[in-house]
C-alpha cells in the first residue's frame, strides 16, 4: 500500500475527514508544482538553446562580415578633411599687362624713306604739272605725307592689336590649363576624401547592425524567461 493511500485509510479511520481534504489539497498542489517546475527547466532549456542558436548565428554574421576600410582610413580621412582648402585650388596670377604695347614700336622701320619717297612722288609730279615750288606743291607734298604717314600708322596699329590678341589669347590658355590641373588635383583629393568616408560609414553602419542584434537578443531572453517566473 502506498504512503497516502495508508494515510488516507488511517485519517478515514480516526474520522478525521477534513484532514483527508487538506492531505489531497496539499499532494494536488504538490504534484502542480512539480509539473510546472519541469515545465519551466523545459522552457528554460528551450530559450537556452534558441540562444545559443541566435548567437552562433550572430558570430557567424561577424567573422563573415565585410569591411571596406582599413586601419588608418579613418586618420587619413579627417587629415584630409583638416588641411583641404578650397582656396588652393584657385590659380593665383597677374593680370594682363597691355602697357607693354605701344603703336610706334610696330610702324614700319622704313617709313622716314617711304615718307621722303612720297614727297619726291608729289613733288615731282607738282613739277610736272607746272606748280614748281609754289603753295599748291606744297600743299600737295603735304597731303601726301599726311595721308601715307595715316596709313603707316593705322597699319602698325593694326599689327599691335593683332599681336596682343594673339599674345593675349595664349596668357588665357596658359592660365585655364593651370586652373584645369589645380581642378583635377581638388577633384582628386573630394573623390579620395568621399570613397573613404562611404567606406568608413558602411563598416560602421554593419557594426551598428551587429551591435543592435547582440542587444535585441539579450532583451528577447530576459523578456522571455521573465515570464517564466
């Protein structure tokens, strides 16, 4: 016979029936408990090994994660960011100086004889015309002299304005060449400056990911056997 069944029959005996109910109450709540103690070490041990599944899951993640940095990135980086001026890359230079052209260093070398050439022309045809030395040759001589020293003139200012145009046209290529290198050092430097700064924010980002998982995780389980008590 076992233990309660013999108690039983012995508080049926004495009649002591209101013992017998506590005696049941008391094995009922007893073998409840056991049961809900095992159920718990079950749910326990379950949310133990789901853990132990997520982490190795996570670890997983971390040896097989990517970083596109390296060490050092992140110094070279904010070096870069300090010294970058934007005022370097602008070429520094004089303006163009036209003082240096004047119309009388392009009149041709010969004009004193051209002139005197003129002069022999007109006074020679004055002659023949009969005017000899009188104010009408004279008059003439002049005109002449006047009107072919103009044309000496106008084309030796011609020839500056052409010259400084040319000379100035080459100045302005040479300094948009200069301008055009000194853009592609500063592009340089703002494409070096964004690869290592997109490079640094995404193994940053993955780091940020792995970390928010690791507490999510933590939280789940003590949210979990929290509700085991």
């Amino acid at each position: 016979m076992d233990p309660v069944t013999a108690t039983l029959g012995a508080a049926a005996i004495s009649g002591g029936a209101g013992l017998v109910g506590d005696i049941i109450g008391a094995y009922g709540a007893s073998k409840e408990r056991k049961a809900a103690e095992r159920r718990r070490k079950q749910a326990n041990q379950q949310i133990g090994s789901w853990e132990s599944q997520a982490q190795a899951i996570l670890n997983e993640a971390m040896n097989n994660n990517v970083s596109l940095s390296s060490e050092g990135d992140l110094d070279t980086y904010q070096n870069l960011k300090r010294s970058y001026d934007p005022s370097k890359y602008i070429y520094d230079f004089e303006p163009f100086d036209k003082s240096n052209y004047h119309v009388e260093d392009y009149l041709n070398p010969q004009r004193e004889a051209i002139l005197s050439d003129v002069a022999k022309r007109v006074q020679n045809t004055a002659a023949g015309a009969g005017l000899g030395h009188s104010s009408g040759a004279v008059e003439a001589i002049a005109e002449g002299l006047i009107n072919k020293d103009e044309e000496l003139y106008n084309q030796a200012r011609e020839q500056m304005n052409t010259e400084r145009s040319f000379d100035y046209g080459a100045y302005t290529d040479f300094i948009n060449q200069k301008q055009k290198q000194l853009d592609t050092l500063q592009s340089g430097v703002l494409q070096r400056m964004g690869l290592l700064r997109g490079d640094i924010q995404f193994d940053q980002e993955q780091q940020d990911a792995l970390l928010a998982n690791r507490l999510n995780l933590g939280n789940a389980v003590m949210q979990a056997r929290a509700q085991l008590v």
